[in-house]
C-alpha cells in the first residue's frame, strides 16, 4: 500500500472507503453481451448495484434475437430503475444507418448507445459486466472526485491478481511496453497522459454528463484508449483523476483468434495510433516493434522480479511469447472509425430507447 501522487491525480483505497458520491444523480451503464446472461459475474455487479441505488441503469446489449428474451426477463428481476437497449436489433441499426452511423458493431458503440441515454442524468458511470470481484464501493469511489472536486473525468485502476497469478496481459505486455517505447522517441504531452493512469485499459470510468456528451468513441475494443485520447483534449491533467479500486478478478481471453488478446490489440493499436496521428506524431513503424520488444522485455523482467517477490506463478518465455504476437498489431491506424460526440449528431438518445422497445416488443 502507498500513498503516491502520480501526473494524474490519485486516489487511493488506504481505509477501504465508500465515499460520499452523487449516485442519486448518476447512471450507470454496464455493456453485456450473450455471455452475460446470468453469469455469476453480472448477477454479482448488478445486484450490488441494487445497493448503490443509482438513478438509472442502462444495459446496452448485443446479442442474437433468440437470447434477447430471455436476457429481458433476467434483467427484470433485479430491483433497479434498468433501461435495456438492444443495440443490433434490426430497427437500431436502421435508425443508425439513416443518420450516417454505419461504424462497425463492438463494445465501444454499445458504450456511445448507452451514453446518450445515460448523459441525460448529471454523472455517469462505466464498468464492465465480467468483473467477478465487483462491490458496491467502486460506482461511489469513480463518482465522488466529479461532484465539487473540479474533475471531469476519473478512471479506475486496480491489481489483476487470480489462481496465483498476474493477468491483465494485454496492458503489461503490450499497451505499457509500446507507450513506453513511443515515449523514448517522442516528447509529446498526450503520451505523458497516456502514460500516466495506471491501468490504462481499465473498462471502468466516470464522466461528468457535460464531457460524456462530447466523447468521439472507438466503436471496438480501441474504446478505453479511444477515451483518453478524448479526454485528454477536454478534461487534461487538471480535470483527470485515477481511483484505486482494489484487486480484480475478471472473465480471461485466449491470446488467439479475432475475439482473443491478439485481436484485441489490433484495435487497441489502432486507437492509440489514430489519437497520435490526430495530433501529428509519426512513429517509425520501420523500427517500432523491435523497439517495442526491447521495451517489453524490461516490463517482464520487472513483473518476473513482482511475481516470485508475491510468490506468484511466472512463466516469462510464454509472456515473451505474447510479446511477439502483439507485435504485429503494430501498424499504422487503418482511418478514423470514431463515432460522433452526442453533442454534435442529429440522432436523438429517445429515438434509439424507441427503437429499441420496438424491437422488444416483437420478441
């Protein structure tokens, strides 16, 4: 445990606190998709939300029609003021269509679907469904520091600590090496942001509704670095904040295959290259991933040292493995997929609600 402030400010969990936060004036939006129903993961989030008592809970989910029904009824038997927004159902993606919003279908959209609907309430807050250690505590903890303390936005960070060892792969072995790597050629402030949250890919954020209003969001898993090339430009330093939220237990990926980590670092990459494009830093992707490589190779021996200190199971040549995997995610952004910020399209958050009871109503 410590106390150290970091670039970003940081808050720490010294005395195991449930601040005072304004959940009364808040959302909360948790993205699922057909893996969530009634899991032991989302039944724990959403019934501790049943404590927090939040203004309104909105779901935005994908999934095929014939599991629709059925995460209907589950979502109904927890006592929250709980909106669902089906979001590939065929009368949302035609509204969608009809305003120009073809951006492919993945987490990150889901999340901009969600956050109209959620910005109508003072504050919002994010966070995964899969997070098997869920308490009550983190919707307050990610609220408090919004409400009177002058930040915008906050970010949670925590350990990914399980079956005695360390997770969160895809952030110590490729976002921190190749942020890293980057740093070493370029002096750029949005890298030193970048840089500076100590879980960078953390699913779970808080926004005032003013800044979650004006989010241009990855419509895929680019989505949490998308957010902080966002807020980097609209809250800064000064309006961003991190919230230590303990120890996490999360649902794991493979490393393979287009839904695994390496598929994910594709469009992790995409993202962070696309939020450095946009402000004119040019990495030399020539040498890049071999300077990625070098770079990671310190973080390893660094997490080896963490692993053994903890007496935790560390197998460094399979995370030098995934090291060499990521590396080919390494390539320039493929274009700018971002959906628009609330604030600046035609499409109205009620159209979305509307469409999607219809399409509940013929389930």
């Amino acid at each position: 445990m410590e106390y150290v402030q970091e670039r970003i400010a940081t808050l720490h969990d010294l005395t195991g606190p449930t601040p005072e936060a304004p959940v009364d004036r808040a959302a909360v939006v948790v993205p699922m998709t057909e893996r969530e129903l009634a899991g032991l993961a989302p039944e724990r989030t959403l019934a501790a939300l049943e404590e927090v008592d939040p203004a309104r809970v909105v779901v935005p989910l994908r999934a095929p029609a014939e599991r629709v029904g059925a995460f209907r009824d589950w979502l109904a038997g927890f006592d929250l003021p709980l909106t669902l927004l089906w979001c590939n159902a065929p009368q949302v993606e035609e509204l969608l269509a009809d305003h120009g919003l073809d951006a492919p279908a993945g987490k990150g959209r889901d999340v901009w679907l969600g956050l109209g609907l959620a910005a109508r309430e003072e504050f919002v807050a994010l966070h995964d469904a899969d997070v098997k250690s869920y308490d009550a505590s983190h919707v307050p903890r990610l609220l408090a520091p919004l409400s009177g303390s002058g930040f915008a936005f906050s970010k949670g960070y925590y350990a990914r600590v399980e079956n005695g060892r360390l997770y969160g792969r895809l952030l110590r072995l490729f976002y921190e090496p190749l942020v890293a790597a980057l740093r070493d050629r370029h002096d750029a402030p949005v890298l030193e942001y970048l840089d500076a949250f100590r879980y960078a890919l953390a699913g779970e954020m808080g926004f005032t509704a003013e800044l979650a209003r004006e989010l241009r969001l990855q419509p895929s898993w680019g989505l949490e670095v998308g957010v902080l090339g966002e807020t980097f430009e609209l809250a800064g330093f000064e309006g961003s904040v991190q919230v230590d939220l303990g120890v996490h237990e999360h649902d794991h990926r493979a490393v393979g295959g287009a839904t695994g980590l390496a598929g994910m670092s594709e469009h992790v990459a995409n993202a962070l290259f696309g939020v450095l494009a946009e402000r004119g830093i040019e990495p030399e992707f020539d040498g890049l991933p071999e300077r990625y490589r070098a770079s990671a190779e310190r973080f390893v021996r660094g997490y080896a040292a963490d692993a053994a200190f903890n007496g935790l199971e560390y197998d460094p040549e399979d995370e030098r493995s995934q090291v060499d995997t990521y590396a080919e995610a390494i390539v320039p952004a493929e274009g700018d997929l971002r959906l628009p910020a609330w604030s600046g399209t035609s499409l109205e958050p009620a159209d979305v609600v509307r469409a999607s009871d219809r399409a509940l109503d013929t389930l």
